[in-house]
C-alpha cells in the first residue's frame, strides 16, 4: 500500500478481475495488479509466475484481498 514491498506470508494484493479463494494469482498487464491465473489460460503456469495464492474472493472488476505470498 505504502509502496514497500511484500514479503513471504499475508498481504492483501491488489486484484483485477474476479478472484476466487484458491486461485494462483500473476502479474497482469496493468501496473500493480495480479490477476488470477485462470483467467489467462487453462493450463498449469510456468514455474516463477505465481506471485501468491488468493485467501479470499472478490467479484468486482479491481479489489483488495488477502493472499499468501509464495517465494518460489
């Protein structure tokens, strides 16, 4: 939120698009926003482009939810 960057453990991630608990969350093309990765393609993600895992879900088109970041 502060600009800081987010370490290993619970941060809220600035989501666009719909997000459900459970899904894979990667960088999007806006700026500052992860999106779910099934929103992009079906398949399993390349390794190194899972930012963090959704904790909670958000119907709306951009939201703020918990989601526990993976250092891979």
């Amino acid at each position: 939120a502060d600009g800081k960057p987010l370490i290993a453990g619970v941060e809220p991630v600035r989501v666009c698009g719909g997000v459900q608990p459970g899904d894979l969350l990667v960088a999007s093309d806006e700026p500052g926003c992860a999106v779910a990765w099934s929103q992009i393609d079906a398949g399993a993600p390349p390794p190194g482009v899972v930012i963090a895992k959704a904790l909670e879900g958000a119907a709306q088109a951009e939201a703020l939810v918990l989601a526990l970041i993976l250092a891979r």
